[in-house]
C-alpha cells in the first residue's frame, strides 16, 4: 500500500504540472501584494481572484519542523522515522514538506532550504533538502 497522495483539482493542476517539470510554482496576488500557497481560486488574504502564477528559486528557511518517529498509519511505516518541516520560501509564502536530504545535523529552526522533486506514485511532490 502506498502512501495518500494528493488530489489534484483546478486550482491545484498548474502547480502539479510544474512540479513534474521540476518547477515550484506558487501564487501571487495582484490586488494586496501577497504570496500564498497552497494554490486557490481566491486571495486567502484579501479574497480577490486576481491571482497569477509566479515560479519560486525553491530557496527557504525552516521555521519550524517535527521529526515523526512513529509512523501515523500503515503507509508509513517504511518512511518513519522522517522529518516534516514549515518552510518560509523567499517568496513570502510558508509550505509543508519532508525533509529528503542533506545533512540533518543541520536541521534547525532558520537553517536555510533548496526545493528537491521526489516522484512517488506518478506524482512528483516538491520536497525539502538542507542546503
Ligand atoms: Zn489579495
């Protein structure tokens, strides 16, 4: 059994196409000047649709992280134990990934992050690497 993937929609499939092309994409709106992620049809801070696609250098850094020992599910169980970490993208925009790479004695809140692609399933999920 594999891992839960994420559903793409209309909002969400520009993001997934660029991530297959190993592009992290993300949305800037033009009305109050902010960055947001995940993708939606509307500004989640001023709920205007004038939303453009703009392409991150995939370069951040980790505010926050959690090191899961214990598998939540079944699915799992082959990763564990693996690192979830916020990251603060240069762009202004905050995203969750795992951490695949790099040196983990590094791993700290403020270490700085580069965008790394892992295809699991068909579906490339941008991840984060220690840079
Ligand atoms: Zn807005």
């Amino acid at each position: 059994m594999g891992i839960p993937l994420p559903k793409t929609n209309a909002d969400t499939q520009p993001y997934w196409d660029a991530a297959a092309e190993g592009r992290l994409i993300y949305q800037h709106c033009l009305t109050c000047n902010k960055s947001q992620f995940y993708p939606r049809s509307l500004c989640a801070t001023c709920h205007g649709g004038a939303l453009e696609w703009r392409e991150s250098q995939g370069q951040g850094t980790v505010a926050t992280f959690t090191e899961v020992l214990r598998a939540p599910t079944a699915a799992f169980k082959e990763l564990a134990p693996y690192v979830i970490a916020l990251i603060d993208l240069d762009e202004g925009f905050r995203m969750m990934v795992n951490i695949v790479e790099g040196d983990m004695e590094r791993l700290a809140i403020g270490a700085r992050t580069r965008t790394v692609f892992r295809e699991v399933d068909g579906i490339t999920l941008p991840q984060g690497a220690l840079a």
